[in-house]
C-alpha cells in the first residue's frame, strides 16, 4: 500500500524553477560563489536584459549587487548597472515617500512590523540592495487599523481599491491587507496579519509579534520579525503566487547564509503555519539545486510532512510551480486551490459586512448633453436636523459620461463619514453614446448634520502616471443627475 501511495505522489522536483530562470537564481544566490559566477556570465551571454521580464530584473539586481566588478568584462555590464541603479533609486523614492507618514503613525504610538523587503531595509545590511522594494509593507495590530488607517488618509494617501474612505473604514475589521498609494512612488501595504488566510491563527500572530526585533527605517522606530519568522513568512507569501517574482527566494537565501538559524523553532513555525508543502519544496531545492546546506533531519521530516496528505501535497504543487509552465489547466488548479484556501481561511477573521446595493437597471443610451453638466459628486439632500430612525426610498435616473471600454461603473451613497450604499453597473458593449441609468431602493436615514451624497467612484485607484487606456476603464465617470427623489 505504501509503494502504491508513493507511485501517486507527484515528485516536489516538478515545481522547481527551471532552465533561464533557475540559472538566474542560481546566479543571483547560489551558494557556490564561482558556480553561480559561471551562471552569471552564461545567462547574460544567452539573453538580452531589454527583453527579460520584471521579474528577471529584479534577480538581475542581486546578481549585480552580489558580483559587482567581477562582471565588469561583459558586454551586458553597463545596461546591469544602469538597471541596478533604477532598480534601487526606485526603492528609495517609495520608501522617502513614506518615510513622513510612516514617522507619524509611530509618533501616535502605534507599533509597525516590516515585513519582506522593508524589513531588509530596516535591517540595513550589506545585502539589503539585493532586493527590490517598491512597496513598504506593515504590520500593525488587528485593533490599531482604523486609526492607523486614518493617519494615512490624512496624510493624502489613496487606498486602491475603488471605493470611498467610508466604505473602507466600515470592512477593516475583516480586512487583512489594504495598498494605498501616494503621489508618484509611495506604495504602503498595511497589514493586520502577517500571513495569508489558513496559515495560522491569532496564537501564532501573538508569538510573531512577541519574537519581534527593534529596528529603524530611515530614522522611523519599527520592529522587525526574527530570523526563522522571516523566513517562514517568505515562504508562506512566495509559495503562493507562482514565482510571479522570486524575491523570496532572495530573502531565504540571505538570511541562510548570513544569520544563525534556529532550524528546530524553524520547523514549529513551518508546522504551525500549515506550509509544510512549500517549505519541503524550497528546501530540497536549495540544497539539491543551490548547494545550500540543510540538515537531513530537518529536510527529510518534512518531506515526509508534506508528501503524507496528496490533496495537499498537489494543492500546493500547484501554487508554488512558476506559472510559465502551469499552462490552461494548472492555471485552472491555481484557481481552484486559491479558491479553497480563502474560504477555509474566511473563520480565522470577523465575518464581513455586507455589502448593501441598489437597484440598477438600463434606460437607454442618449443624445450627448454639454459636459459641463456632468459631475462626480452630487448631493441628494441637504443635511437634515435630526436623524431619528427608518428609510428613505431612493428613485434617480441620471445619465454617465461616454466611454468605449467595457467595465464597471461605480458609485457610491455616502453621509459625512457613513457609507449607505453602493450603485454598481456592468456596461458590456463598446457604444460611446451616455448611458442613461435608474437607481432605485432603500437607504437609512443619514446621520444629524450630514449631506446625503451620491459620488462617482473608480472600479481602482489609478497612479498619476495611468495611461488613457486605463483611465477609460478604471477612473471614476461623470455623471448628471436627470431626476432624483429621496423620501
């Protein structure tokens, strides 16, 4: 029987990095200073850095900051240093971007754990310019979102996402990360939990938080996590997103071979966070690709570990595979293994507020009005004296701006700092005519003081630097109001 089930197991060397990529990683981090050299100088040999993805710049980068002059004879060497500096240079402007608001939040007293690229920043070491960060990703307690969140807003940062400040503040509490953004380059990922949906409880976010090291970046007081939580956090993010980019790899590596490991509090971490998978793969390839050494004991309980339940043992196959060689179908696994683990995760956290929409429904498509008529906010009522209880019945016909795209259209019912509703519409066709819409149902009666608003919102936060392309499809759409009755 056991021959049997071994013969069903998938082998863990099929989610390996392959060909290019691997000799890219193995250039960047190999553990053998002259293999990977050796590695170096045949990937850029064999491959023009102007045609290589982002996700090969960025282990460009670590390979030019790993060799440095030892590259200086190859033809690639300039356009690897000028990578190397855009590279960097972007990382530095998004964390300068940050760096203000980040000072306010620890000046209110609210503690902030870097994770990922950040906490290598932090850290300031040597090898610190191996990885990109063109985001700064946070960690603040559960209880200390909204109010940290405020301070961003405050501080003129955009959440992505479409939708008001409102709406936001009122799903925090389920909320397990948020972007938002900041001028050309600010990019702060604010995290209530370290780790994806699934991968350990409150318990375990205690002791992360509590294992904690004080660091700073650029001057602002943060903690860091330690060594074997770092490390397990890289694999538990890089072993979900299908090598999309292979920082974490970078990170694992780094700390391997310049930091003491505890590999037994390692290994209750990896158990605890229920990513025995990922964690049996990336180990048995760096010690079987990378030359990395990895204590047998270690390496082979959780092997076992990982290969002793096939459904997720495949599951995290899967997920971990670069997606270049999942094709249609492993893409579909993808989906589906993604899928599962979100709902298995959804019990670890508050149950989500539902969302409260209004009827949309189609009136036609009508003669252009002069644009000056359009808006993106308007106001329904003006702030009534006291709220008290119930209703209002909501009937507005009102007429969207021209746009060729298909896409979302998004808006929303707001009251001071209260979010009532949501007003969405799907425009499928191509028609660049105004599209005339009917907004009908109930609302509760917005609080004493307050405007009742109906405002225009995008389907996602655009930088400043979005194509018009983008604009058509995402930015929020004027509108005119043609009737409105609320009662």
């Amino acid at each position: 029987m056991t021959k049997f089930y071994q013969s069903l197991t998938p082998r863990l060397s099929w989610a390996f990095p392959r060909d290019a990529h691997h000799q890219l990683i193995l250039a960047a981090i190999g553990n053998s200073w002259q293999a990977s050299l050796e590695a170096a100088h045949q990937w850029l040999s064999a491959y023009d850095i102007d045609d290589a993805t982002f996700r090969d710049h960025r282990l460009l980068l670590a390979v030019c900051t790993r060799f440095g002059h030892e590259l200086q004879n190859h033809s690639a060497y300039p356009r690897l240093v000028g990578l190397q500096r855009m590279l960097w240079t972007r990382s530095m402007m998004a964390m300068q971007e940050s760096k203000p608001s980040l000072k306010k939040v620890a000046d209110a007293g609210y503690e902030m754990l870097l994770i990922k690229g950040a906490s290598r920043l932090a850290m300031g070491d040597t090898t610190s310019k191996q990885r990109v960060a063109y985001d700064i990703d946070v960690v603040v307690k559960p209880e200390y979102m909204a109010p940290v969140f405020d301070i961003l807003v405050a501080e003129k940062w955009n959440p992505s996402p479409g939708t008001t400040c409102q709406y936001i503040r009122e799903h925090l509490p389920s909320t397990r990360g948020l972007n938002l953004f900041k001028g050309n380059w600010g990019d702060i990922d604010l995290h209530s939990r370290p780790f994806h949906p699934g991968q350990g409880d409150s318990d375990e976010d205690v002791q992360f938080w509590h294992n904690a090291q004080p660091a700073a970046l650029s001057g602002v007081p943060v903690l860091i996590p330690r060594a074997e939580d770092r490390i397990a956090l890289a694999i538990a993010h890089g072993g979900l997103d299908g090598h999309t980019h292979s920082d974490w790899l970078v990170d694992c590596a780094a700390i391997l071979q310049a930091e003491s490991v505890d590999w037994h509090r390692l290994g209750e971490i990896i158990v605890a966070r229920h990513i025995e998978v990922p964690a049996a793969i990336t180990f048995a390839y760096f010690k079987q690709q990378l030359g990395f050494e990895v204590p047998p004991e270690f390496l082979r309980e959780h092997i076992n570990r990982a290969t002793s339940h096939l459904l997720k043992l495949c599951s995290g196959l899967v997920q971990i595979r670069p997606k270049e060689r999942s094709g249609p179908f492993g893409q579909i696994l993808r989906g589906l293994a993604k899928k599962h683990r979100m709902i298995s995760g959804k019990q670890q956290m508050p149950a989500k507020a539902k969302d409260r929409e209004l009827a949309v429904r189609r009136v036609g498509v009508v003669v252009a009005a002069d644009s000056e008529l359009f808006v993106k906010n308007f106001r329904l009522i003006s702030a009534p004296e006291s709220s008290g209880k119930g209703n209002l019945d909501v009937d507005i016909v009102l007429d969207v701006q021209p746009t060729t795209s298909r896409r979302r259209i998004e808006m929303e019912i707001v009251s001071g700092e209260t979010h009532l509703c949501r007003v969405r519409f799907r425009k499928w066709n191509m028609h660049d005519g105004p599209l005339r819409l009917h907004v009908t149902g109930t609302i509760e009666k917005p609080p004493a003081g307050s405007d009742l608003e109906l405002v225009s919102r995008p389907s996602k936060q655009l930088r400043r630097f979005a194509t018009e392309a983008e604009r058509q499809r995402y930015d929020s759409l004027p509108f005119r109001v043609v009737s409105c009755k609320v009662a």
